[in-house]
C-alpha cells in the first residue's frame, strides 16, 4: 500500500513539474457559477471504545465524495473566490491483536455528512490553492468486537460513537489539466481522513 501510495504521488508530482508550461492557460482558477467535485481516497483514524478503554489507534481506509458551488470571485486583485458545498464519505477499518494465544479483533464503519465553506487564493496560475472549515453534522462510527474461539470468529459485542457539528479546518490544492479535470490533495487535522488525495471534476 505505502509502495502504491508513493507511485501515485510521485507520478502526479513529476506531472506537474512537466506542465508547468501550461500555466498560462490557468485551467485552474475557481470562479463563481463554478460547479467541482473532489473523490478522495483517505487515510485517518478510528477512536474505538471496548468498554474499557479508548483505542485510537485503528487505521482508517475512507472514500470521500465532496461538491463545491462558487458563490463569490474577483477579491483580493482578481485572485480569491468563495465556495460552498458538502461532504460525504464512508471508512472502513479495523485492529487485530494475538495475546497469549487469544486472538481478537475490532471492525469499524464510518458514516460523514458535512457541509463545507472554502476560500481559494491562487498563489501561481497552475493550482488552486485553497483552505476552509468543515462542518460534520453526522459523523456515525459503529464498532464489532469478535474473538476467535475454537477456530471460529465469535461476535462478542457492538458499540457505536455518534459525533455532530464538529468543525474542523482543512487545506488543499487543485492542478488541473484541463477546464474540467484535475487531481487534488487535502490535509486537515480530522479523524476521518488526515489526508486525502483524488480527482477534481469541475463543471
């Protein structure tokens, strides 16, 4: 996975510099009546809870769909514009642990509904390059807990851990190879997805 992960960065990283020619075209600008869509692929973290204790160290697989309307452009000398939209995803993840024989292990799904503002500053005509706060409204993790005994996974419990109006800042930026599509990289201190890479698709 991380071998994969690193291929793909550095073939879109050895993209851009290759079109770096093409700024001048600036395929990348985000204005109003503009209509993007990001799917992501991310990678973040589970806080689980076993009735014991808390457990965050479950690594979370996510895909992420989010939309973006463009509502306000020409601020700051032509070079800033305003968004709004929302966010939904699914993560998946889960922890095995051997001790003294006893084998466990912990399942957890995720469920996102988010709404998003986005302000975008184009530092070079080649990226969008943008920031904004995120609104989670629904942030549903469900927990299964199972053992194996006599060779068989037994389920031994189930929890779930239910999240609303958790803000959360977040950064990006879009390179577009044409008017209507591109990739795009996020970051944000976010459980769901620390950091996310994908595809743009701008309307």
């Amino acid at each position: 996975m991380k071998k994969t992960l690193l291929s793909i960065a550095t073939a879109i990283v050895a993209m851009f510099a290759f079109n770096a020619s093409a700024d001048a075209q600036n395929y990348a600008q985000f204005k109003k009546g503009d209509l993007a869509f990001n799917l992501d692929y991310g990678m973040g973290a589970f806080t689980s809870y076993d009735g014991h204790s808390f457990d965050d160290n479950i690594f979370q697989h996510s895909i992420g769909l989010s939309g973006e309307y463009g509502i306000m452009d020409g601020m700051i000398n032509g070079k800033a514009s305003i968004g709004v939209g929302g966010q939904f995803g699914l993560g998946f993840g889960r922890k095995s642990w051997d001790v003294m024989g006893f084998e466990s292990k912990t399942i957890a799904t995720r469920i996102r509904i988010a709404t998003r503002g986005v302000f975008h500053y184009q530092f070079t005509p080649a990226f969008d390059t943008y920031g904004g706060l995120t609104f989670c409204f629904v942030d549903i993790d469900n927990y299964t807990w199972k053992d194996k005994e006599d060779g068989k996974w037994e389920k031994v419990g189930d929890g779930n851990d239910t999240n609303f109006i958790e803000p959360r800042l977040f950064v990006g930026a879009r390179y577009m190879l044409s008017n209507s599509f591109g990739f795009n990289l996020e970051t944000t201190w976010d459980r769901f997805a620390f950091v996310a890479i994908g595809v743009t698709i701008k309307m």
